[in-house]
C-alpha cells in the first residue's frame, strides 16, 4: 500500500513537471511570437510621421549647410514638443559625456550627442583588454542606449568648427571627409567632452609606436603581440629576431603604461609558459623607459618604491631619469639625463612592440576653439572658469569639462588687499584669529579648490604668526597666499575628474532648467583616490593617509571598484564572465 502511495506521487510530481515545462515552453513562444508582431508594428508607418525638415534639411549658416533642426527619430508626439525645448548640443562619448547624460533631465531640454564612435569605452581596464584578460566588447557599452534614457538624440560623426555666433556645431560624417557630409547642429547650450589625443615631444618615429587610448588600440596591440609569438615559435626564426619580437619597450611609467606592463607580466607567467614553447619566456622581455624619478610619480613614494621593487624582482626592466631621443622602425634611443658615472650616457633597446604613454595634448577641435576664441592662453587644453563654463564666451553657453578643459585657477596675491580689508572687521590692520577663521571660509566657498591647501586653521594660523602676536597682518597673510597661490595645480587628466565634472554641469543645466537666474555654486573637486594594477595585486592611495600597497585584497579591491563604475548591467555580467572565464580556462591566445 505504502509502495502504491509513493508511485502515485511519483506519477503526478512527473506529470506536474511535463505540464509547467510545457506551459512555460508555450508562454515563450507567445511571449518571443507577440514581441516580434510589436515591432512590426512599431516600425509600420514611420515615413508618414518622421517630419519633413529631418529627411530635407534647410541649408544655412556662414557656410550654407544643411541645418539639422529636426532628426529621424522625431516620430511621436513628446519628440515633437521636445523640439520647443533648449537645445543641448554634447561633444564626445567619454566619462565626462555619460556623466552629464546621465544627470540631465531629459523633459527640461532637446539633448543630441555627437560623436565618433557609437560607444562608450571603459578606459581604466584597456590593458586587460590587450592580452585577453577581458573581451572587448566588455568594456564598451551602447550610446544610443545611454541617450535614449534621457529622450535625446545620437549622431555618428566627429565636430570641427563652431559658429559662436549662430550657436551652429559644423559636423562632418563619420564615414565621410567630403563636403557633402558635413552639416550643421544648432544648439543653446554646447557641452566639449572631446577628450585628449596623447602628446608627441616632437620625438622622431612615433609612426613606429602603439598607443593606448582606443578599442582599436587595444586590438592592434594584442593582434601585434599574437602575431610576434607565433613568429617567435617557428623553428627559422634566429635567436636575435626571437629576442626582438619578443621585446616589448613601453614608453612612460604612468598608470597606464604600468598597469600595461603588470597585464604582459601576467600573461607570460600564466598563459605564454603553458601554450608556447619554453624558450620563448626566457627570451621575452618588458622595459619601461620614464622621464622622471620614479614610475607612478603621481602617486605617494611609498608606493611608487613598492612598483619599482616588485618589478625589479619579477625582471621588468625600468630606465628612470631617461628622455627618448628617437624611435627607429626595430629599436629606441634613449638618453641618461643623469648618467653614473662610467655609464654611457646614450642607450638603445629593440623592440617587437613599443608603446607611447607619455601625457596628452589637445584635439584638433580643442585647438581650433583656443585658436578662434584667442584670449585662450593654456597649450594643452581649453581653459574654463569655475563653472566650467569656456573663457572668452560672453554669455557662458559653452561648457568644457574632462581631459580637453582646465579650470583657471584664481591668483588669491591678486586680490590681497580685497579680501584683507573685507577680513578685518574691525578696521585694526591685523586680523584676530576669529576674522581669520570667517575669512579662510569666505575663500574656500568663491574659491573650492583652495580647501586641499588650507590645512587645519589653528595651526595654519600660528605657521605665519611669525611675530607671535595672536595676530596676522597684511605681509603675513600675503605670505600665507602666496602659499597657496604655489599649492594649486591643475586638476589631473583623470575618468574620475571628468565625471564629476560631467555630473556637475548635468545639475547645473537641470538648475538653469528652472530658474536662468539661480545662484551658481563652482565646482568642486573631491578626490576619491587612486588606483593602479601591478600584476595580481594593486596599490592605491585613498584620502589623507591611507594607502594600499600591495596583498591578495587588493586585486579584488581594484576589481570590485572598477565593477561598481561601470555603466550597464550588461558590463557588469560581462566582466564577471571575463574575470571566471580567465581563472577556469586561462585567456584566449587566439589571433584574430
């Protein structure tokens, strides 16, 4: 009886199963059946409501171009009364670019993107990306996805003029260099996030380089070091072509040609002894060559010594205090600024692969606006108040932020006797500590960038006290701005700089959105930290005093942070299958 009971519920869990799996098979079938009969019936008809200025533009402006005025995907109604909506007109596709897009309010204003590229590249992970650590295709994520949370609009193509008096962005086709493919993009307010293209020195043969600042930079490298290996294998290749090929020099020690180098080391130790032959991880070699003292000078000497020993010890070659000369098509000259004595003063080392990471300079349309503004005075970016608003613009619609915009940094010596007299209240010709205090506040509210420089204010106060008076008069607190004054820097070329940057101009159209006359606050840079990957560990360097040097966390810290930035679900997953995928399977070593 009891064997009876037990095969009657046997028979109906069996049949309970066969009947949910065959309910869910059917309701996917409808489900993928219904979806592709909506999307028949979404695109039905789109030519009788797309308007007619989007397929026949106006042609105008100085140089009688088509207007871009209306756009394809104008084909519903809350498109339509968008187009009575400021417009805003965002240049570039990069942290800065997202940052904002992500911020603004897409019901306050007409937004459209342009750039280049229809993706959004992670930036601070493209050296996994050269050796097969991570997929390509996991550090990029859809612009068009991205505008479409904000309604706006995207168009492919790269900007090279600007009508400042139309307020008209002249664009050429990305496909396109002839005249019939450019037109132009009328805007209200303009956003620059164009980014940086790497600096040069005026070295001869960077023809011969690599750079690293592109998806498609990323796939030249790792195709070049797949190719090389191979040909380092066959059994015709002299010993001296195998060391070549296998010689990668890598032109800077910052963090990205650091964390390069960590990305080559852990490919040769994990991947290249297990595929290749032997032979070929005793001939391959990795050489940074830096013009300053240490490598990842931007970070504390701590961990600069840190990176230079654990190199040392796993045999990256690193040349500091050295300037290249020239770059040959097989091999690089280099020069000892301080040669020990004995040592030559000029070197050289071949190369299969060499890569260019030595700082940035301006794009071609970053330049051109310098150019035609003419009050511009940096060399290597756009300059901008504290509102990020580009210097020279009368009405402030023009916003610069990111790699290809520096904020001008105020010259407190220039407003001595302003801010002296303001300070002191009582009219005595020094000021107490009292007024001191009230004064270093009303600074660093006009002027944010100086709260790095300040310090704690009793002992800032008693540091130029110099008479011991419980007092400081005019020549000690000029003194005092005068530090200050040689404190400030520009911000760094950072993703982290730039999107905050982005976030901040995203609240402040959204503000002005509101109310033309709101009071402004400027913006201000918070530091977060740094981070750099040496090869199965990381180092980095968080607020005042704290510091990670080193230890198995750290490579998960580094991981979890850059997983926690990135912009999609869809990234994220991508990553996490990467980062599996590796640690079960090693990486792929395919040339394609």
């Amino acid at each position: 009886m009891k064997n009876k009971n037990q095969n009657k519920k046997k028979i109906i869990t069996r049949r309970g199963l066969w009947a949910l799996g065959g309910f869910i098979t059917i309701s996917g079938a409808v489900y993928f059946l219904r979806r592709d009969i909506e999307y028949t019936d979404i695109a039905r008809g789109a030519h009788e409501t797309v308007p007619t200025l989007a397929l026949h533009p106006k042609a105008g402006g100085a140089k009688d171009l088509p207007i871009v005025t209306h756009q394809l995907d104008d084909d519903n109604p809350k498109a339509l009364e968008k187009l009575n909506k400021p417009r805003i007109v965002i240049l570039g596709g990069g942290w800065g670019a997202v940052a904002a897009l992500q911020e603004l309010h897409g019901d306050d204003y007409n937004i459209t993107l342009i750039s280049d590229n229809n993706y959004f590249l992670f930036t601070p992970l493209l050296p996994s990306a050269t050796v097969g650590t991570l997929e390509l295709r996991s550090l990029l994520e859809s612009l068009r996805k991205i505008v479409s949370r904000v309604q706006g609009h995207f168009l492919e193509g790269t900007a090279v003029d600007v009508d400042l008096d139309n307020k008209y962005v002249e664009v050429i086709a990305a496909d396109g260099k002839d005249d019939d493919k450019r037109f132009y993009v009328p805007y209200d307010k303009l956003l620059i996030a164009v980014g940086s293209t790497s600096i040069t020195h005026g070295i001869e043969g960077l023809e011969h380089t690599a750079r690293l600042k592109t998806i498609q930079d990323a796939m030249t490298i790792r195709r070049t070091i797949s190719s090389n290996v191979e040909q380092a294998s066959l059994p015709i290749t002299t010993p001296e072509e195998r060391k070549r090929l296998l010689s990668i020099v890598i032109c800077g020690g910052g963090p990205t040609g650091i964390e390069f180098a960590s990305e080559i080391y852990d490919w040769m130790n994990e991947d290249l002894v297990k595929w290749f032959p032997k032979i070929l991880r005793e001939d391959m070699s990795v050489t940074v060559i830096q013009s300053r003292d240490h490598i990842l000078n931007q970070m504390a000497a701590e961990i600069s010594d840190y990176a230079e020993e654990k190199f040392s010890r796993e045999g990256i070659n690193v040349i500091t205090n050295t300037r290249v000369l020239r770059i040959l098509k097989d091999k690089v000259i280099y020069k000892k600024k301080n040669p020990i004595e004995g040592e030559p003063p000029f070197g050289e080392v071949s190369y299969g692969l060499c890569l260019w990471s030595t700082g940035i300079a301006m794009t071609p349309f970053a330049t051109m606006l310098a150019e035609k503004l003419g009050t511009q005075v940096h060399k290597r970016a756009i300059q901008t108040d504290i509102y990020c608003r580009v210097l020279g613009i009368p009405d402030g619609s023009v916003f610069a932020i990111g790699d290809c915009a520096t904020i001008k940094n105020v010259k407190l010596l220039e407003h001595i006797m302003d801010i002296f007299e303001e300070a002191d209240e009582d009219k005595d010709g020094s000021l107490t500590f009292g007024e001191f205090k009230r004064c270093i506040k009303r600074i660093m509210k006009r002027y944010p960038v100086t709260k790095q420089h300040i310090g704690e204010l009793v002992s800032t106060f008693n540091k130029y006290d110099a008479d011991h008076s419980n007092t400081l008069e005019l020549e000690e607190m000029r003194s005092l701005l005068g530090d200050i004054d040689k404190k400030m820097t520009q911000l760094p070329a950072t993703a982290q700089v730039a999107s905050q940057q982005g976030v901040y101009v995203g609240k402040l159209l959204n503000q002005l959105a509101k109310n033309r006359d709101a009071a402004l606050h400027p913006f201000q840079y918070n530091h977060f930290g740094s981070l750099a990957y040496l090869g199965n560990t990381a180092v980095g360097e968080f607020g005042p005093g704290y510091k990670m040097i080193g230890g198995l966390y750290a490579q998960y810290l580094w991981r979890s942070v850059y997983w926690s930035k990135q912009v999609s679900l869809r990234t994220r997953i991508n990553l996490s299958i990467d980062w599996t995928r590796g640690a079960l399977f090693g990486r792929d070593i395919t040339t394609v």
